[in-house]
C-alpha cells in the first residue's frame, strides 16, 4: 500500500510538470548587432551560453528597419500596412506638414457640461448640510442655507469656465492590430510588460500589467526638449534637434533662470479665440483699427503665458560646486555630476497643477555657469487625468514606491544632447548608466512576481550604438582610437541582464532575447531633397535662400518646406529615407497625375540606384510602396523607400525637409552609427534562445505567433509565421 501511494504521487508530479506550461521571459534589447555580438562573443558569457545550449541567429528585421517599426512589427505580428506605423513620422493626408507616427494629440472635454451640474450640485448639498447644521434652530434657517449653498453652486460653476480649461490633449495611439501581450491577458495568462514600446497610451493587460517605453512623451508633449542654462548666453535659440539653450541671469548675487513647463491650457484657449478674432477683423471691409489694436496687443501678453513657468536660482559655491534651488527643491551638485531628482509643481489655476521631475547635469563652473536640464516627464506619483502611463493606471505609482523615481521619457538618454555638442561625454556616459540602472531595477523586481509571461525591453543598446559607433569604424571622419572597449562595456550589461534572468528560469522555462534591429556607420550623409534638386524633380523659388532647418519646423506650417516652389516640383523627400509623390489630388498642390505615378517612381529609383560617390554605390535598393506595405494602411505609407549603402544615411537636414547646397557630407556628428534609412537588409536583429528551435530563418513578425503559440492562444491571422521552441516537453 505504501509503495502504491508513493507511485501514485511521483507520477502525479511527473504528469502534472508534463501539463504545466512553462515560465516565458522575453528580452527586448534596441539595436542589439548580431555581428557585433559574434565579434564580442568571448566576452559575453551569457550569451555564450545561450549558444551553447539553445538558439543564437540573426533576425530579419522590417522595412524600413526604424524602431518605431520594427517594435510595433513585433507586438503584433504584421507588416506595417497593417498595423499602420511606418517610421517617426508620418505623412498627413492632404497637406505637406507631417505628424508624429505612434500617436496624435486630440482635444477632449475636460468636464462635460453634466459633469459640471453634477459637480455643482453636489457642492451645494454640501454646503447645505453644513450650514444647516448650525442654522438649524435659527429663524429661517434652512432657507438662509439653502439661498448660500445655491448661490455658492451656481458661482462655482459659473467661474469654473476660469479656474478649469474646457478641453485638454488627449493622446491617441495610431498603431493599429492587437499586441500579443494583450491576448495573453485576455487568456488569463499572468503577464507582466515593462519598459513596452509603441504601447502609449498604456495598453490594456487583462491578466497583468504594463508600464509603458519607448513612444511616452516628455511633459511639453515633444519627444523629448532638453535645455541649456548658460551664463553666457544673451538670447533663447533653439538647436536642430530640438533642444533650446537659455540664459542665465546674475542678479541678487545669483544666477536666474526660468522653467519652460507645460502648456498653459487655458491660455491657449484664450490665444486660439483672440486669433480668430483677429482674422475675422482683418477680413471686414471696415476695419476697426482700434479694436483689432487691441486684440492684437492682448495676444501679445497672452502668447508670453502659452507656457507654464518656474524660476531656478543657481547660486555658486566654488568653482567646484553650485546651489540649485527651484519651488521647494534645493540641491548641491558638483561640477561633472548629475543632481538627483527635482521634482516640480506648475500652477495653472488655483484648482489644477500639473508635475514633472528633472535631473541637472552641471557643465562648468568656472568663466561661465553652464546647466544642462533633462527634458522634463511625467512624475509617476503625480499623473495628469489624460496621461495613461501603465496599465492599470496605478502600477506606475507603484513601481515608484517599490524602486523610487525612474525615467518616464520614452527616448530618456541625451543622444540629441551629445549630438549638438551641448553635453560632454562623460555627461552622456553617465546618463546612460542612470538610466540603466533605474530600468534594472524595475525589471528585477518585475521579475520576483512569478508571471507565466515577461516582456522587457532594454533601450541603452541602441541610444549607446548611436553615439559610440565611431569608435569602432576606423573610416568614421569622428574615429577615436583605443576606446573600442565602450561599447563593449554596454554589450557586457546586456549580456550580464541575460544572465539574471536566464538564472531565473526552471529547466523547462523559455527565455527569449530579440533585438529590433542591427546598426552600420554613419559616415556620409545624404541631402535627398538636393539630389532631387539637381536631377530635376525638385525647384525651389527663386527669391528664397536655403533655411537650415530644425525639430521644430516640422511643426510650424511657416516653415516647413518652405523653399520649395510645388508648380514645378514632382517630388520630395521629408522623414527618414522616405521620398512622396507630389501627386495630383492627394497633395495639396500636386502636379503628377496618376498614369505618370509610376513612370516618375520607377524613373527615380533606377537614377538613385546608379547613383555613386566617390566610387561607392550609394544606394543599396530602392523599394516602391506596393511592394513592401501590404495591409489596409499602405497608401499612408511613403511612395518610395530608399535603403542605403553600409556607411550612408539620409542627413539630418533632408529627414526635416531641408535643402542644403550638397548632395553628400561627411558626418561630423558624435552621431556615428545608424540603421534608419540603410537597407534593412545589412542591419538584421538578432534573436537567442535557451533552446533550440525549429528553423533559423526566423523574421522579427514571427516573435508574436510564437509566443501564442507557447501558451496555446488562438486568435486572428498574423502576417508572422509560428516556429517551434524544442524545449525537452
């Protein structure tokens, strides 16, 4: 009897790890090289491993192989004419002007016109009940309470036109399909998504939670404006990539500066009505100069508020340290360090503020005060009601409580800050390894939870890649030697997350890493719009001298595309290696009609194809719309995509719609490495596995089914295809 019961509980345990599906963990890693990862192989131990025993390959990445692409590729599973992001940009129907490609600000009502009687009339019974209270034995007392709490509840909401905006932004996600981590939820799989791309606002997890990444605006709305404070600046301008230097006053023995913060709500509501106005006097036959004075001088004063404000004093200790002071906050930093958090409270009215936290690097101390200000994000303890940063809405908070304040930004390393010369190296170094390390520790408290799914994704591979690719490229005109060992150093912290989770798992658990993409140099920049120029597709007006343009221009009808003479102009490129049509009824003033549409596109991709530099090919391929987007949302897509040379990407200039005097430039930028533009072929992701799988030629649309399939979900068709994982089950 005793022998029977043993053998009836070892095969219950047998039967039930059989039937048991196991743990998954998925690695997201940004820009992860597969030939770099081979080169570096003998230095990264966990990844070595993972060779070993299971799955290291390449990934075929999308086209075009952008992150914003490629991630949404992998949530979903389909091609970007389904799932409709084709790059950070996007063309808006209808006019020249783009717009941001993962999501769209709309406005929506703050309080309806219910909300504000119920809210009235829940004020007047309160005060009612109040004042009844002590006037209860009084001649006429509930009356006289009744009178006060009516007229208070009427006031209220009268003035609540004043004290609370009428509509405030919304964000909107443009990323169509369903990602699979909302099937798994939806299946009663416990899932947990940190540090999700293309999933803002936070998308919904049933069974679980999420915390959103990459696609997460600052607080201004922008993906990302960072600003300079300097003693030696006399006026505010802005750099091309968006980030704005601003002075600093002496003035009381310290050093003044002020806060650009969120928009002011209700001031732009005041702006939008004074400027309609203005329009509507300027059309009048008769117009009323007085009036249309005055309206003109209220918009004036009121364009000064269009942004909430903070001051800062920075007082200066030594030439080693400073006293950073704004609201409540008051921080010694030293001279080549970061300050810890500042956290901040803008006031639009008496009854709404709104918060975001910084961190200041300080540049120099000495000749000049020099500050360098993170873009401003979201505080998680402190969300706007329109911001949804995880799901549900509470985890952000409590992530916050577990690890203490992280960076909310989607794009949070200083890139463009390296890139316009604005901060130091060492400022950069340094703010990578926050980063980091702030994200490292949500994902290993994330990873104590015990989930049946994890998805984690890591940006520092990528943000690292961009800024250290030189000095690994012996031909970069920017080449360092000897410091190779940086990025190294970066893929070392890839490889030793790996190992920590790959300790986690059980023997039959599954740990999956994919990265999005691969990177090549980025030595030569490419004017696209000039090429253009100089083949004939392209005129600019003749009155016009060539405007360097800026982040901000692509915002700014004034500005945008503003050379360009659209009679004679066939063509255009604007984004990151995407050349459209100037077509007839599509284009606010096209001139190709539809029998030349592919005549013109064929035209230009043979010349771009044949087009040399210094005896290098140039262009790699070229690919038309039809041929690489196939899905509902095609047509949104760019009518020629242009796929690059190793060491060749599209300039700066050309992805913000300018036209410089030259076809081709060195890159002379920190900015050294790249994938945006090059032909997605040459820049592949990788994909590991700690078993092995059943092919190899596996497509980064292929991740999606898979891990359905792991846990046996079922749902609508996808463009990837399910592989295999042959665990010992």
């Amino acid at each position: 009897m005793r022998y029977t019961v043993l053998i009836f509980i070892m095969m219950f345990v047998i039967v039930s790890e059989f039937f048991a599906k196991p743990r998954v963990i998925v690695l997201g890693f940004d820009g992860a090289d597969p030939q770099l990862i081979e080169k570096w192989i003998e230095h990264l131990p966990n990844i070595q491993k993972l060779q070993q025993q299971g799955t290291l390959t390449s990934l075929t990445t999308t086209n075009p192989s952008h992150s914003p692409v490629a991630w949404a590729t992998f949530a979903t599973g389909n091609n970007p004419g389904k799932h409709r992001i084709f790059g950070f940009l996007k063309r808006s129907i209808g006019e020249y002007k783009p717009q941001y490609a993962v999501a769209k600000a709309e406005d929506t009502l703050f309080l309806t016109l219910w909300q504000k009687i119920m809210l009235g009339a829940v004020l007047v019974v309160v005060v009612y009940i109040i004042l009844f209270i002590f006037l209860r034995r009084k001649k006429w007392g509930k009356l006289i309470s009744l009178v006060i709490a009516t007229s208070l509840g009427l006031l209220c909401f009268y003035i609540s036109g004043y004290l609370i905006p009428q509509k405030i932004p919304r964000a909107v996600p443009l990323k169509q399909g369903t990602s699979f981590w909302t099937r798994t939820g939806e299946n009663n799989i416990k899932t947990d998504v940190i540090m999700a791309p293309i999933a803002f606002p936070a998308e919904k997890v049933a069974c679980g939670h999420l915390l959103c990444g990459f696609g997460v605006p600052d607080a201004l709305g922008t993906n990302g404006t960072w600003v300079v404070y300097s003693s030696e600046s006399r006026k505010v301008h802005s750099t091309e990539t968006g980030g704005w230097y601003r002075p600093l006053v002496w003035k009381n023995n310290v050093y003044n500066g002020v806060l650009n913060g969120p928009k002011n709500l209700l001031a732009h509501e005041e702006y939008r009505e004074l400027r309609k106005k203005e329009q509507d006097l300027r059309a009048k036959k008769n117009k009323d100069i007085n009036l249309l004075s005055q309206v003109r001088n209220r918009i004036s004063q009121v364009r000064q508020k269009l942004h909430l404000k903070l001051p800062m004093k920075a007082r200066k200790i030594s030439n080693n340290e400073v006293e950073i002071v704004i609201q409540n906050n008051k921080q010694v930093v030293k001279k080549g360090q970061w300050s810890e958090w500042f956290f901040l409270r803008f006031d639009m009215t008496l009854a709404i503020s709104l918060h975001g936290a910084i961190r200041i690097y300080v540049s120099s101390l000495e000749e000049e005060v020099n500050l360098y200000v993170t873009p401003i994000q979201f505080s998680p303890r402190n969300l706007p009601p329109n911001v949804k940063l995880s799901h549900p809405r509470s985890f952000a908070s409590e992530v916050e409580k577990r690890v203490g304040m992280y960076p909310t930004l989607g794009w949070a390393s200083a890139t463009n800050a390296l890139k316009d010369e604005a901060i130091s190296e060492r400022a950069f170094q340094q703010d990578l390894q926050n980063i980091l390390h702030s994200r490292e520790k949500i994902f290993q408290h994330t990873l104590k939870q015990k989930q049946d799914l994890l998805v984690a994704v890591f940006y520092f591979t990528d943000r690292a890649s961009h800024m250290y690719w030189r000095f690994i490229d012996e031909k970069h005109p920017l080449h360092e030697p000897n410091l190779e060992h940086k990025l190294l150093d970066v893929y070392k912290e890839m490889d030793r997350i790996i190992g920590i989770a790959h300790n986690k798992l059980n023997k039959n658990d599954i740990l999956l890493v994919v990265s999005d993409h691969g990177f090549k140099s980025f030595r030569w920049q490419v004017n696209v719009n000039t090429w253009l120029q100089k083949n004939g597709y392209l005129f600019l007006k003749d009155d016009k001298e060539r405007s360097n343009m800026q982040v901000r221009d692509l915002f700014e009808r004034s500005r945008l595309l503003q050379d360009i003479d659209w009679k004679r102009t066939t063509a255009y490129a604007i984004g990151l290696g995407k050349i459209f049509i100037n077509l007839q009824n599509r284009e606010p003033q096209g001139v190709v009609n539809q029998d030349d549409y592919y005549k013109l596109r064929e035209e230009i991709g043979r010349k771009l194809k044949s087009f040399t530099f210094r005896g290098e090919k140039v262009v790699n391929e070229v690919f038309m719309q039809e041929k690489v987007f196939i899905g509902p949302y095609s047509h949104e897509a760019a009518d020629i995509v242009i796929g690059f040379a190793d060491g060749y990407r599209v300039s700066w200039q050309t992805s913000l719609g300018g036209v410089p005097n030259t076809i081709v430039e060195p890159n002379k930028s920190k900015w050294s490495g790249d994938h945006c533009s090059v032909d997605p072929r040459l820049v592949p992701g990788v994909f590991m596995c700690n078993h092995k799988v059943s092919r190899q030629n596996i497509h980064l649309q292929d991740l999606a089914p898979t891990i359905l399939g792991i846990f046996s979900v079922k749902g609508q068709s996808m463009d990837g295809k399910k592989f295999q994982i042959l665990n010992e089950k």
